[in-house]
C-alpha cells in the first residue's frame, strides 16, 4: 500500500480508539511526530491535516523551509542558545521547562505559543520542571509569553496513568493560580495514549502510530 493510504487507514483507526475511550476524536488534537521521518511522511501527515511535532531544531528547520504553511510544534528539549532559531518559527514550542528559557524566547517572540514542560514521571533524564514547582513557573511564564497549557510524558516502563493524573491535577493548579483556562494538556503517546484520554488529554503526539 502506498504510504498515503497506510497513513490514512491508520489515522482512522487511531480515531477509532480514542472514542472507544469516550472522548470526541474531533476534538481531540493529534500531532505527528516526524523526527527521523523523511519529507514525504510529513507532506502526507499535512496532506490530512495533521500538525507535525519535532524534537530536535536541527533536523526540523530543514524541513520547516520547505513546508512553511504547516502548523510545527517543537516537542523537543530547546537549547537556550538555539531560541534565536526557534522562537516565532513554531505554532508551539511544547516543551519550556525553566523561566530564563522563557525570558530568552520572549526577547525574541513575545507572543509565542508555548507549553510548560513538566516532569511527571520524575524520571532523571526526562526534561521538565518538577511537579512541585510547576505552579511558580506558569505564573511567570504567563507574564512572560502565550501560556497556552501543559505537556508531559508517560514513565519508560510502568502505568503511565499516576503520571498523567498528576498532570490533569497541575493543569488545574495552574487554571487556579492564572485565573483563566489553560486550554492544552498535551499527553499521550503511541504505547499509552488511552489512558492519557481517559485522564484528559487534549492533544496527542504521535510517532509510530501513524508511521509504523
Ligand atoms: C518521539 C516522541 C513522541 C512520539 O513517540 P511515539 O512513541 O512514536 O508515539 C512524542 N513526544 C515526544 C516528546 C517524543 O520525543
């Protein structure tokens, strides 16, 4: 089968899943993840109008030149001396984790989308802020860019769903703390993204899902 309708066949059964979960697929956003993947995978994601998320600056700015109109989220650890090549490029930078890196992007991009990064599986080599200091750091990155919500990932190995629920309850934390909304918990991965919905996930970043 081409790559298109694989791609398709299995967009559609991703969505099946997700409202197996009970929730509204429609209403739920899916990112493709496309790091490693070559062009032709991120033109068929776009093709059905999926966003397309990249860890790593080096290996999306190419890809960004030639697909400009695309919607880009960076879901990757961002260096503080790569902002100048990341801020104001991507629809959302998902993963700012410390409030000077926050500073740096708002020199450059003070309207900036942006995610706050937590580390919920408190695992060491997982970026993030920690839990316990999520809190402090919405609030100043609320005064500093476009705070739009949270992101984080499942543990390697083990039930991911204590990582997520705790997740779901900072967002809340945070809504309490700004006094508005945070409209995107972006959680949920290829091997764990039901029970990311089941505990509220908006957005969904996925790799081998939709690519094999
Ligand atoms: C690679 C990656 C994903 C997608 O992983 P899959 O397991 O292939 O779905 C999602 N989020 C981040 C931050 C990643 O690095």
């Amino acid at each position: 089968m081409a790559l298109a309708s694989r791609l398709s066949s299995r967009l559609v059964r991703i969505r099946e899943r997700i409202a197996h979960t009970g929730r509204d697929p429609a209403a739920i956003k899916i990112v493709a993840v496309t790091k490693g993947r070559p062009l032709a995978a991120c033109r068929e994601a776009i093709e059905l109008g999926l966003a397309l998320g990249e860890n790593r600056i080096q290996e999306a700015l190419p890809k960004l030149e030639g697909m400009a109109g695309a919607e880009w989220h960076l879901i990757g650890h961002l260096q503080t001396n790569k902002v100048r090549q990341a801020a104001g490029r991507f629809a959302l930078i998902q993963s700012v984790d410390s409030e000077r890196l926050g500073e740096e992007i708002a020199r450059r991009a003070p309207a900036q989308p942006i995610l706050l990064q937590v580390n919920v599986s408190r695992e060491a080599a997982k970026q993030g802020v920690p839990p316990e200091s999520a809190v402090a750091l919405a609030r100043a990155l609320d005064r500093l860019l476009d705070l739009r919500g949270l992101m984080g990932m499942g543990p390697l190995d083990g039930d991911p769903e204590p990582a997520f629920a705790e997740l779901a309850r900072l967002r809340a934390d945070c809504e309490q703390a700004l006094g508005r909304p945070l409209p995107i918990l972006s959680m949920g991965m290829t091997d764990d993204f039901e029970v990311a919905l089941r505990q509220g996930s908006t957005m969904l970043r996925l790799g081998r899902a939709l690519f094999g």
